[in-house]
C-alpha cells in the first residue's frame, strides 16, 4: 500500500482514502480567506519529526512573519518545534533579486541541508509572476523534478480559483488538489472542500464542509453512502412505540432498526409521541437519543415533566441545537457520536422539517437522510422522524422530501373538523415487512401521554365521525 | 594538521577507545611510552596522534597479547618512526569509492551529496556506457543502480559490474522491481525516491560503517 501523508485530522484522512501519498506533489487552493495556510500548517505540525523535518517556504504573497504570528493562535503550532523539526524559511527577498533561479537553487540547498520530508511552498501561484509561458513551464519541470527526487512530500498553497486548474501547468504536475471554497445559501455561507485530483487513489467526490477554528480545519465528509447490499442480522424482536394501543395496530411495535416518520400538522402530537418511543425504550434498557431542533432544553424538561418522564433521566441524551446558523453537515457527525458515545438503540429527530433548512439544497438533505436511515438500520438502531405538515385538515401531500418512501413505517396524525370543535386522528399509512391496521383511531393527549380511542366508522368518517359516537 | 591539533580529555579517550581511565593511568606509569600533556589544572590532555597510539595498544590486546607485549610493539613502532596521526576527517585515506549510475540528474545529485557527507567518495554516471567507463578508471566497492538507466538495462550492468569485482550493488527504482533486480545480482534493493537515512544506512548495510569509520578501524 501506498505510504500516507497524514493531516493530524482522521476525517480528512479518510476523504483522502487515507491520506495524502506520500512522496508526492499535492496542490491546495482557494480564495484568501479560505484556510489554505492553517491547513499546510496543520500538515507540517503532524507530520515533522527532527529525521524528516517540515520546510515551510514563504514567497511574496504570504508575508513571513504573519505566517508566524497567525500560526502561534493554533492549538498545534509548536514553538518549541521551531528550529528543531519545523523550518520556516522566507524565499521572498530572494525571489525578488534572483528570480525562479534563486529558488530552485536555494529549494536544493535546503533538501540536502535539511532532508525535510515534507516541504510548504506558500504561496507557490506568487511564482508565476516571475516567468511567462515556456520559461515558467520550464521552471515548474526543474522544480518538479527535484522535489520529486528524494522522498520528501511538498504542498503547494495558491490562491487559485477552481476554473483556473485547466490553464495553469502547475496543476498538471500535481499528484494531488484540494480546493477549499466557501457556498453560499440566500445569508448562509458554509465553507467547502472539494477533492479535485488524487493520482493513484481512490477518494469521496463531492464538497464536503469544513470548519476552521483554533484546532485547525475540522472536515465532515459528506455523508453519501452508497448502497450496502450485505446482510446483517435481524431477528423477530420488536421495538414497542410506547403506546399500546398503537403496538397493537402495529402487529406489536416496530422492527428494531426500522425507520418511522410520524408526519402531522402543528401542535397535533408528534413530539409527545417521539417521547413515548425514547422513554419506553429507556424502560426497555434501550438508550436514545432525542435530537431535537424545536423545544429549548427547558421547554423541552417541562413538557416531559407534564407526562411523568424526566430529560435527566439515565439512558436519555438530549441534543438540542438552534435551527438559526445549524448546518446539517455538522449536525450529522454530532449526531452519529451520540449515537456512538451512548450505545443509544433509539434515535428521534424532531423535526426532519427544521432539518431541511440546515441543508444547502434539497439532494444534499435527502442524500443526507437516506444515509443515516441505511447506517442506523444497520446498527440495529430504531430511528423516529417527526416532519410538519403545512394542511391542518386535509392532508393532499405527506412529505415534499422524499422521506416517506424511504422510512419503513409512516404514521400521520391529523385534525379532524367536527362542528365547533377539533378532534385528533392517527392512521397508519405504511409499515414495511409488516402488517398492520389500516383504520383512522381518534387520540387524546392525556397526563398519561396518547391515548387511542376508537376507529373511526366507515360512514362516519366522511364525516369525522368514530365509530359508537 | 586540524587532526593533530585536537586534544582528548581522558573521559574522551575512555569512551572513544572503551579502555577504563585507571588501565590507561597505569600504562603510563608503568611503561612511559604514551605520555599526554596537561591542562593549567593538571588534567590529562591526549593528542589526536596519543589517541591513535593507544588505539594500537588496545587492538594488540583484542588480538590476545598482553600489555607488556603490546607496548613493546608499540616501542619499536615509534622508534621507527611510525605515523599514528589520523587522517583529516572526511579525508581517511583512500576513501571507499562508490559508482552511482542513475539516470535522473536531481536524483544523481542528491544521492552524491548524502553518500559524500557520509565520507564516501562517489562517481556518477548518467548512462550505461559511461558506468563503464568509469568502472575502467577505478573499480567501486559499491555500485548504487538505477534499474531504468539507459532505457531499462540497469539490472543488467548489476550484473556486469558484479562480474567486474565490484563488491556490493545496491539497486534502485521506481519499480517494485525487488526479485528481478537481485536475480540480476544485486545485494539490496530501494525504492524511489529515496530517503537520505535509508540510503545512507543501506549503503553502511552492504560496505559496514561509514566512511569515516572505515578509515579510522582500518589504520
């Protein structure tokens, strides 16, 4: 296997398909701004030990004691590696006087001085100011040649756009491209890196977020799963709803590692029946975990309380998170740490509809969903969504994400207009690899939680009204 | 001469020759032949040359004879006027001389200058026909082949130069040509780009210790 190049960052590893190679000539680009350099530096000080250390090169654009004053603000820039096993040396004031030619010879000296195994050129796009046409071409072959020489491993930072990769040779050169960009969403800018070239190796397309902080670049890779078709194991077990009445409806319970959404109109009930799925797993010695983007924590505790639970109680991790500035990318990996960190075996997340307004766009969500639903179904971890209903009345559509037909069971919950005043109504609509009963029950929210009633009748259901009344 | 011109604490001498400071004191006392000058303090200042002289006294022992004898070998060596200098570092005489056929200047002019700082004494060659003829002029301990040069036919001058007395080949390529190049002869293989230690400790692997230690063992 080819020898790796590690970021200190095992996310970013894995996009990489474990990392840069080593050896090899890796391009990072983008805008300023972008965190080209706390990247390189994240590079040098996870990789450079005093037998192979990191080079750091400064040119004309990024000037050297700003690399040096802003790298002291990360948490892993080590001073006292400074001079021992990281050299940051400043190729400007050469590159002025001797050009191209001043560098490649002072690159050399170095190689052989220092016998570095990684080696930063930033910025490398300021070189080509200093040649046109052939000569730079001629130059970046020189130069490409003697990096590539002796198994030292160099990152070229340049402030190039993405359209600039088919003209400029460099990118022709490189074994490797990350390009760091940032999208934006009407007011929401999210930072995103793309993996653009990665000779001899696999790794995962597509932009992933990032976020830049004290710790460096902090990667999520997206989350596009492909299609798993291997078998896992599934017994007969089965997960109660919480509700009995609704278990029975069910054909008693869900399917461990099923996926349910429970779609309704505000206020009719979806979060209420959310909790009884998590505190009745807690009952069972099943750990959950209630993501939830609407109630604050407090809320949230008193409503609980009204039913006779507890948010402190053990085996119940509460993760709330605004849905103002959320970004699902982040969220998710938060997420699938609960999940990891409690051995939780029930997952809710209310709502999927605050959810979708933390995705960039409606592929990503759904790519999104679609992947956790396969990797908690995996992990034989029963998953509870709850979505919002625009109709109060009369459901015309059940969900405009898509998620229905990925969810193994849907059950909607819907007001039913009877004179002068509102009553509540569940139906299952669906259960996958299952029967269950498909009648309208009216329900009552009660101290106890839900309480089913009665189907409604035939006859009366067309006019709202269950059966014996 | 820079060699003659340093001077050894006994502690020094003690570590660079692993002989106890109280044998050497008692060799002095006992039969005066290496005598060290001494610090404004008193302590014992060694010579490059006294170094040398004591070196031969303990490689005499090594060999079985007793101190007594060794130190009369030691006698009629000075009295015959016998050079103990050392030679100046980075020059220990006849330097081992390495041939390094690769075809990539930027990699022919790295590996020389990281075998060079090891002591050794490196021709390069570009080509093949040029590996011969510098094997004409003076024959290598050890060959450093890049297996691609002269269009792929480096196994081949392994083999030849192996046949021509050359000691060691240490082959090298981008390749994982590992068994072809030691069916071809070769006695070790890397592949590039090559890290300076792992050439440097490959090469001491094949010609044992550097060229400084060489030098200084072999006097």
């Amino acid at each position: 296997m080819t020898e790796r190049l590690s970021s200190g960052h095992p996310r970013l590893d894995d996009l990489l398909g474990g990392g840069l190679p080593a050896n090899s000539i890796n391009m990072v680009i983008g805008l300023p701004g972008t965190g080209k350099t706390i990247l390189a530096q994240q590079y040098v000080f996870a990789n450079a030990s005093q037998e192979r250390p990191a080079l750091y090169l400064a040119t004309v654009s990024e000037p050297f004691d700003k690399i040096l004053r802003y790298g002291q603000t990360l948490r892993f820039f080590d001073p006292e590696a400074v001079g021992h096993s990281v050299f940051y040396e400043d190729l400007g004031t050469l590159l002025n006087e001797r050009g191209l030619a001043g560098v490649l010879e002072q690159v050399s000296e170095l190689i052989k001085q220092r016998r570095p195994g990684l080696i930063v050129i930033d910025s490398f796009k300021a070189l080509s100011a200093y040649a046109e046409g052939a000569e730079f071409r001629e130059f970046l072959h020189d130069f490409a040649g003697r990096l590539s020489a002796v198994a030292t491993s160099s990152l070229w930072i340049g402030e190039y756009g993405e359209d600039e990769i088919g003209p400029a040779p460099e990118f022709a050169v490189a074994d490797a491209i990350i390009s760091l960009s940032t999208a934006r969403a009407a007011e929401r800018e999210t930072r995103m890196l793309r993996i653009l070239k990665l000779r001899g190796s696999a790794f995962a397309p597509g932009r992933h977020a990032y976020r830049l902080s004290a710790d460096g670049i902090d990667v999520f890779p997206r989350l596009a799963d492909t299609l798993d078709i291997t078998s896992y194991p599934l017994d007969g077990s089965r997960s109660s709803s919480g509700i009995a009445a609704l278990d029975e409806m069910l054909a008693d319970g869900y399917w461990p590692g099923s996926s349910t959404l429970c779609a309704g109109p505000s206020g009719c009930g979806k979060t209420l029946m959310a909790l009884h799925f998590i505190f009745n797993g807690v009952r069972q010695g099943e750990p959950g975990v209630l993501a939830t983007l609407q109630e604050h924590p407090t809320q949230l505790a008193r409503i609980v309380q009204g039913f006779g639970w507890s948010t402190d109680e053990k085996g119940v991790e509460l993760m709330y998170r605004s849905p103002v500035d959320l970004y699902i990318d982040e969220w998710v990996y938060e997420l699938l740490e609960a999940v990891e960190r409690t051995g939780a075996r029930r997952v809710v997340i209310d709502s999927l509809t605050d959810l979708r307004l933390a995705a960039p766009d409606e592929v990503r969500f759904r790519e999104y969903m679609y992947s956790l639903v396969q990797r908690f179904s995996r992990q034989r971890v029963s998953l509870f969504m709850t979505s919002e209903l625009a109709d109060l009345f009369e459901v015309r559509r059940l969900s405009e994400f898509g998620i229905s037909h990925l969810s193994d069971n849907v059950v909607l919950l819907q007001y039913i207009r009877e004179q002068a005043s509102v009553r509540r109504a569940l139906t299952v609509l669906k259960t996958r690899a299952s029967r269950h009963e498909p009648e309208i029950r009216e329900f009552r929210i009660t101290p106890e939680g839900i309480v089913l009633g009665d189907p409604f009748v035939a006859e009366a259901a067309d006019q709202n009204e269950p059966r014996g009344h | 001469m820079a060699g003659d011109l340093a001077v050894y604490s006994m502690g020094a001498v003690e570590r660079m020759l692993g002989i106890p400071a109280a044998t050497v004191r008692n060799w002095e006392e006992r039969y005066g032949l290496v005598k060290p000058g001494r610090s404004q303090g008193g302590h014992r200042l060694y010579t490059r040359a006294e170094v040398e002289q004591l070196r031969f006294v303990k490689e005499r022992l090594d060999q079985g004879l007793q101190p007594a004898e060794a130190h009369r070998l030691l006698g009629e060596q000075l009295e015959r006027g016998g050079n103990f200098r050392a030679p100046e570092e980075g020059q220990p005489g006849p330097r081992l001389l390495i041939l390094l056929a690769e075809r990539d200047p930027y990699a022919a002019e790295f590996a020389e200058f990281f075998l060079r700082t090891e002591g050794y004494e490196v021709v390069v060659a570009l080509d093949a026909d040029d590996a011969a003829r510098k094997l004409e002029q003076r024959l290598p301990q050890l060959a450093v082949v890049e297996l691609l040069i002269s269009g792929g036919t480096g196994a081949e001058l392994c083999r030849r130069l192996k046949e021509a007395g050359v000691t060691a080949c240490l082959a090298i390529s981008t390749l994982g040509a590992r068994d072809q190049a030691l069916a071809a002869g070769a006695d070790a293989f890397l592949e590039k780009p090559l890290d300076p230690l792992q050439l440097v400790s490959t090469v001491k692997d094949l010609l044992g210790e550097s060229a400084f230690l060489q030098g200084a063992t072999s006097r």
